[in-house]
C-alpha cells in the first residue's frame, strides 16, 4: 500500500522494515517492564529479546526457503534477498534459541517464555501492518466493502480488490497480546501464557489462511501454516497437562 515511506539522500525507508523495527521496539519495552512487575531480570529480557529477533529472523528466512526450495535451486539470491518469510519458522527457531540461552544463564524458561509471548505479539501485530505496506501476504478477491486496491508497485496484483488479511492478522496479534497480559495476571501455573499464546495464534492463523490468496507452500490439502498451525495447538495441549502435571506456580505482578 506504502511500501516506500520516505527519502532522504540515496537511503529509503521502506514501510515494511519500518513497522518491524517499532514493533521490536515496543516489544522490548512491554517485556522489559512486565519483566520489572513479575521481578525478573530486566537485562536477560533485553538479552532474549535480540536472540529472539536474531534468531526468529534466520528462521522465518529458512523455513521460507525451504518452502520455496523449488525456486531457491532456480535462483538462490533472488530468494534469499526477497521480503519472503513464513513467521512459523522464526518463532520456532526464535524458542529453541532464547531456551538454550536460558538453559547456558541458568534462569527459568518458562518465566521468561511467558513475559515474552506477549510482545512477541505485539512484534507480529506490527510485522503485518508492514506487511500491508509492502502488498504480501493478501487476501482473496472480493466485492465487499472490507475489501482494498494496492497499486502498481506493491506485492498485491495490482487494481484488484482484496480481502485486507494483514490488517486482520494485525488486529488479531494485538488482540492476543492483551488477553495474555490479562491472562498472565491470573495464570495458575508458570508456562500457560505461552501455551495459550500456542493455542491463539495457531488457531487464528489456521482460520486466516483460507482468506489468504498470495502464493506459499502446501503440505496435502493444507497451508504449510495451516500444517504447523495444528501442531502448535497440540503441543500448546501437552504444554497445559505438563504445567499442571509439574505444579510450579506461575509468576506473580510484585506490588
């Protein structure tokens, strides 16, 4: 919709990379202060934070790449140097990483999982408005009134009107980042923020791809998201029974 928002000199700020870095932003700054609530340490947030964007960045690229092998054996660099990403990748490979980060500072993960989740949100939220500036990741054509036009240098077709899937996912993201923060408040057990961040997102993300017409992978008669979307709501399961099974109480706000 904008995807170039400004020029200064030769350097161009792109709408894209500018909702991603306010989102990083804003998410450092809701975790770093819940951290403070909740009396955890407020330096290893930061610390989690670069991981997880370092890392979740690696990742979406990854799984991208494997999504697009096909294309990648074509054309390597044309890939690798696209705006393409599948989110699933970067959050995964952004958990594995701040988990072992945790394990190495021997601090507990599931602490920090849980004040995390919710600006990972937030970060997401942002990434789709970006999304909606570059024309990615679009709806289906549509006639109603929701629908929008991108023009001729977007990632969208051009002149045709589309369902506005990324200012949804937006809403969405924002949404589940103020149910978990609410949530949080009275979370009987240390990790089911983070599950039930699991089970949210995968279910609205396995919704929101049969609104979606862009290009991406399929696995069967599925979305590769739609695909993980499932094993994340199982694993979001498995992640309740085990907290309950464990019996660690959840952090709690530090009057």
């Amino acid at each position: 919709m904008l995807k170039d928002m400004f020029t200064i000199g030769g350097f161009t700020v792109h709408g894209y990379g500018l909702m991603i870095a306010i989102g990083f932003m804003l998410a450092v700054f809701v975790a770093t202060h819940r951290a403070k609530a909740y009396g955890l340490n407020q330096e290893a947030i930061v610390d989690v934070a670069l991981i997880a964007i370092i890392s979740g960045f690696v990742g979406a690229k990854l799984l991208y790449v494997i999504v697009e092998f096909k294309d990648f054996i074509k054309d390597p660099l044309a890939v690798l140097g696209s705006e393409g990403f599948v989110v699933y990748g970067g959050i995964i490979a952004g958990v594995l990483a701040c988990m072992l980060y945790c394990i190495k500072k021997k601090l507990s993960f599931m602490s920090y999982f849980d004040i995390v989740m919710p600006s990972i949100s937030i970060a997401q939220g942002f990434g789709r408005l970006g999304c909606f500036l570059a024309g990615c990741c679009y709806g289906s054509e549509t006639s109603c009134a929701l629908g929008v036009t991108f023009p001729e240098n977007s990632m969208a077709p051009a002149g045709v009107k589309v369902l506005p899937t990324q200012l949804f996912s937006a809403g969405g993201d924002f949404l589940i980042a103020g149910i978990l923060i609410l949530y949080a408040r009275k979370a009987k057990y240390k990790g089911n923020t983070a599950a039930l961040y699991l089970v949210l997102y995968g279910m609205g993300r396995f919704l929101i791809e049969f609104l979606r017409d862009d290009e991406r992978g399929v696995v069967g008669f599925l979305s590769t998201s739609q695909f993980i979307s499932i094993f994340f709501v199982v694993i979001a399961a498995v992640l309740f029974y085990a907290n309950k099974k464990r019996g660690v109480a959840a952090d709690m706000i530090r009057e």
